[in-house]
C-alpha cells in the first residue's frame, strides 16, 4: 500500500519501506514505480490494480519469463510477492 508522509511541505510516499520517487509508467493491470530501497538502490516496482485469479497467473507467468532473461537492457527480476 502507498503511505503518504509529509515531510518539510512536501509528500513522500513509501511502499514497504521503498521510497517512491516517480511513476515509471501504467497500464490496465498494474502501475510501474521507480523506488529507493532502504539500502539505496533504485529499483522498478509493480502494483497490481487488482488481484483477480486470471491476473496473478499473469504476473506468474510474466516473472517466470522475466527469471529467465538475462541482457543489459532487461531489468532483472529481484523480488516478487
């Protein structure tokens, strides 16, 4: 879930303790945000619209394919859940 935190004027959102700094893109089953883990990496991170059983076998299947790729130009897959 997006925590709004307001700091100094200005709102910060955070999303299992990733820092939240803009909004890569969307589409009709998920929105891509770029985040800063709490070690300082960035990272994409995806959140679902909503979890309909024919959308996580989706994503299952969209995370398997992206395991198996490896290129400079793919982001690897770190985490899922």
């Amino acid at each position: 879930m997006l925590k709004p935190r307001e700091t100094s004027g200005e709102i910060i959102q955070w999303i299992s303790g990733h820092r939240v700094l803009s909004l890569l893109g969307e589409g009709g089953m998920a929105r891509v945000y770029k985040v800063l883990t709490p070690s300082g990496a960035y990272q994409a991170l995806k959140i679902t619209r909503r979890d309909t059983p024919a959308q996580v076998e989706r994503l299952y299947k969209e995370r398997r394919a992206l395991a198996r790729l490896r290129h400079p130009g793919i982001v690897s897959m770190i985490n899922a859940g």
